[in-house]
C-alpha cells in the first residue's frame, strides 16, 4: 500500500479512536451522575452538587474530565453572582470539595477557594480544610501555606497558628523573603496592623485575578488610612498636653499660636473631597470615606462575624 495511503488510514482511524472516546466519556459523566447517592442541592443556578465521598466510585475513570465539569459549575458560580453579593458560597464549597477530591493534584482551585469562602465562619474553615488538602498534594507550593496562614491571622485571630503554618515556608522555591520576617512578628505579637499590611502584599503579588487584587488594594487603603489617622491620634495628644483640653474638631490640630501640624493627611490615599472626622459614637478621629477605624480582625462590617468565631475558637470549636 503506498505510504501516502497508510498515512490517511491511520489518521481516519485516529480520527474514529478519539471521537470514540470522547462519546464515552459523555456517556460515563450522564452514568456517573444517575450512580451518585448525591444528595443533591439545587440552587438558584441549578447546581447540582454530588457529594465528594461518592464521586470518586462514580466517575468510572474519569475522574479529570468530571473534575474540570465540576470546576467550570464553580467558576460559573462566581460568575453568576456579578457583585450582586448573593452568592451560594456553601454550594461552591462542596463544588470545590468535588473538584479536589477527584483531582487533588490541581492546583489553581484550593486558592480559588481561599478568596471567595470568606463570608462566615463556616465558609472560611471549609476553605482551610480545602487548603490543608492542597499543601497535602503540594508541599512545596508556598501559597497555600500563605493563605492559610493569613485565614488564621486574618479572621481566626490566631497568630500563633498563622506563624506555625507559614514557617514551613521559609525556603520553599518561589517563596516571598518577608516570610521569615513575618513569622518572627506574629510569633512576638507585633502591631496587627503592620502584619495585615505584610500579608495582603504578598497576595497582592501572588494573585493574577485583577478583581481579587483589587480587594487586596482596597483593603491596604484602608490600612494606610489607619495609620494616618493614628498620626493624627498621637498630634492631638500633643495638642491636649500643650492646651489643656481635647480639640473640638479635627482642624484645631492646625490652629492657634503653636499648631501641632503644618498639614494634615489626606483621609483617603487616592479619593478626594473627604475629610477627617471625631466620631460622634466612639470619639475617635476617623476618615468620613470609612466612617470608622481600621482594626486587624475586627473591621465594622464583621464585627459581629469575628466576635462569633472569636468565641467559638475560645470554645475549642476551631
């Protein structure tokens, strides 16, 4: 047979063996799901969630091709939700949990997992089991270790467990120099707010995903905000030894024959047309972008969440 002709053939049967293949695969993902004792939960996107402990059996084999069905839901998920803040974070816990348990050597989804399970407690110590997963199957990736480290700083309070977590990493391949450093502050209980500002600069540089580093920024502004107001904490303390009483509002800081200031910081580093503030509830100089202060675990819009795991944790529930 000319070689020109053998060639066609074994194309057209390369051709025939990989469509072949593929109609399986179609037809194993449609058996694995009438297999699954799933269950299942429908939300309002229409998600169907097997449970992880099923899919492995189930998948005949498949288990990449189901593991990236699973993670496109996941994906779509997000997605869907387009800031509208309503989104299903428990079906995209256990969709994550699917993903990582029929391939638990991907890599991108346990940090995926990491930036959106944030919103209870529950979501968050959900995302540290699918962390501990991954640096089981990734020992020497560093960011894992890092976003489970700053799970524990961040919103468990728990530096201590943090500095355990993120010590490891000190010497991984690819892994930031400030680890070492960072590990050392949170070990002597340093100042929270300069530890948040180390940790969310290493996921400004760790992340690819332009909204989710815009987080990360939003909350270094916050941060930065926080340590100008605290510049103008210790002016005014200043202004009360040297007059003999409190200021009135805060542009007295400016006022009178020996000002303590020349100037003050803008109350925001990048928006204008805001301005300092004494908070009428709690007496404190603050920025009217925020409205209040900036503490490490504790930010106004989670207070009551914190204080929960807080509790829990002091509970030995975490």
């Amino acid at each position: 047979m000319p070689p020109d002709r053998r060639g066609n053939r074994r194309l057209a049967l390369q051709r025939a063996l990989s469509g072949a293949l593929l109609i399986a695969a179609l037809f194993a993902t449609g058996v694995a799901h009438r297999n699954m004792d799933t269950g299942l939960k429908l939300d309002r996107g229409g998600v169907f969630v097997p449970e992880a402990s099923h899919v492995g059996a189930a998948s005949l084999g498949f288990d990449g091709l189901l593991s990236d069905y699973y993670w496109l839901l996941a994906v779509q998920l997000v997605g869907a939700d387009e800031g509208r803040g309503e989104l299903d974070r428990g079906t995209l816990a256990r969709l994550i949990d699917v993903v990582t348990t029929l391939d638990p050597w991907v890599g991108h989804a346990y940090r995926f997992a990491a930036v959106w399970l944030t919103d209870t407690r529950e979501s968050v110590l959900a995302a540290n089991r699918l962390l501990r997963r991954g640096i089981a199957h990734h020992p020497d990736d560093w960011r894992n270790r890092h976003y489970l480290g700053f799970n524990h700083f961040f919103y468990l309070g728990d530096e201590a467990a943090a500095a355990d977590l993120l010590e490891p990493v000190v010497g991984l391949p690819g892994s930031p120099r400030y680890i070492g450093a960072l590990v050392a502050k949170l070990r002597q209980g340093s100042d929270g707010l300069e530890n948040a500002a180390v940790f969310l600069n290493g996921l400004v540089a760790s992340t690819s995903d332009p909204y989710t580093r815009a987080e990360y920024l939003k909350a270094l502004d916050e941060i930065e905000t926080e340590r100008r107001a605290r510049r103008l904490d210790q002016a005014r303390g200043v202004y009360v030894e040297l007059a003999g009483r409190d200021i009135d509002r805060v542009e007295d800081l400016l006022a009178g024959p020996t000002p303590v200031l020349q100037m003050l910081p803008a109350p925001h580093p990048h928006f204008p047309n805001f301005e300092w503030q004494i908070s009428a509830e709690t007496g404190e100089i603050v920025s009217s972008f925020y409205g209040t202060r900036y503490r490490p675990h504790e930010h106004e819009i989670d207070r009551e969440r914190r204080e929960r795991w807080q509790n829990a944790r002091e509970t030995g529930e975490i």
